[in-house]
C-alpha cells in the first residue's frame, strides 16, 4: 500500500516549538536516512498521518512525502509517540528508502480457517508469535503474511521453515521458530466420593501469623 502526505519544512527546533506546532494544529517530525543527507525537521497534519498508521498496512505502509520546496521522497515511519493519556499523535520519525534496496521490516501473520484438531479433537490453537521479520523491497510490503491452519491436529505445529516460500519477500530468523500449534485442552479432574470423605468436614486451612516473637518465661 502507498500513500501520500504532505510536509513543510521548519528551521527551528525543541521542546517551545513542538508546543507551538502542536498548538496550532501540526505534528511536529523529523526525515532520516538519504545517504549523507542531514536529518530534516518537518511538520506534518497529524490527521493524515493517523490515517495512515490506522490501515491496514499501518507503520509499513509506504509514503510519498511530499515536502514544500524539495522534490518527494519515499518514506516509511520510523516510530511515532503518543500522549499517554489522550493517546495523541506527538512526534513522528520517518526514514528515507531507495525503492531498489532490501530492507527488513516486521509484519503480523494472519490465521486462515479453523483447524481440524479444534473441531475434531477438541484441541486449542496455541497462537505464539503474532508477527515475523521479512525481508523485501520497499513496494512489495505485505500488509500481513497469512498461514493455514485448516488441516493442524493437536502435536502439529507451523514453524517459520514451513510458511509458503514467496517471490517478492523472504523470512529472517530462526527456522524452527514456532509461530503456532495446536495442543491438548487440559482437563481438571473431579475428586471422587471417596477421596471426599477421606477429608474430615471440619478442615480448615491452617493461617500462619507472623508477629512479633514470644517473650521467654522470666524474660524482662
């Protein structure tokens, strides 16, 4: 996915001014990357950008920033942070790619149908690692990497070695990670009748209180 957001320039910086932007209704941000190119101060509407990191591709949705005064650049965002409390766009990071280079980028992993060891065997699907690292060209970031899990019965896993190998994106890591499997539901016995009248009815927890130590008999 490719977007496009809009940028100006500023020549000034810290904390005064990044109230100031915000205040009037910008998101202060910073351009990183581009070889020997200095990092850029921009502003940007945090609107636009919300919109972005709320897609479907989110963080590794591709951007056309279009900055005032310079020529586009294709970017990605770095990180961004929030207001804690009002959960605000505050500040932005973006990084420069060259459409032609390999980057590695973390992307979530998505289940497809319904295993035969939950419907047939009563299992559970162990969901372990939500996202993987790939790598690929910057155009040809999935929005997620789906697995099926239609034909899993409890013991069987999909690890990261087994996922469908593509031609526009390659996995990075450990092959044996293991992304999920389906295990056994656990079952909690009853205690019989017997084992419930071998507890007398009159048993009661044992409270331990811990204070101050008796004082020894003749002890001042």
């Amino acid at each position: 996915m490719e977007a496009t957001l809009t940028a100006i320039k500023r020549d000034t910086r810290g904390k005064n001014e990044a109230r100031r932007l915000r205040a009037s209704g910008q998101l202060p941000a910073v351009l990183y990357g581009g070889g020997s190119r200095e990092a850029v101060a921009l502003s940007v509407d945090p609107a636009a950008l919300r919109r972005i990191l709320h897609s479907d591709a989110g963080v590794n949705t591709l951007i056309r920033l279009e900055i005032e005064g310079e020529g586009p650049a294709q970017v990605l965002v770095k990180e961004y942070l929030l207001d804690p409390v009002r959960h605000a766009l505050l500040h932005a990071d973006f990084y420069r790619v060259a459409m032609d280079q390999v980057i590695k980028v973390t992307v979530p992993i998505v289940l497809k149908g319904e295993a035969r060891g939950v419907k047939q065997q009563g299992g559970v699907l162990d969901f372990v690692n939500r996202e993987i690292e790939i790598e690929c060209l910057p155009g040809d970031i999935p929005e997620h990497v789906d697995i099926d899990v239609s034909e899993l019965l409890i013991g069987q896993s999909v690890r990261l070695r087994d996922l469908d190998v593509s031609a526009k994106w390659k996995p990075v890591g450990d092959p044996e990670l293991m992304l999920v499997h389906l295990v056994q539901t656990r079952v909690v016995e009853e205690p019989t009748a017997a084992a419930a009248e071998a507890v007398p009815a009159t048993a009661e927890p044992e409270v331990i209180k811990k204070g101050k130590a008796e004082k020894a008999e003749g002890a001042e």
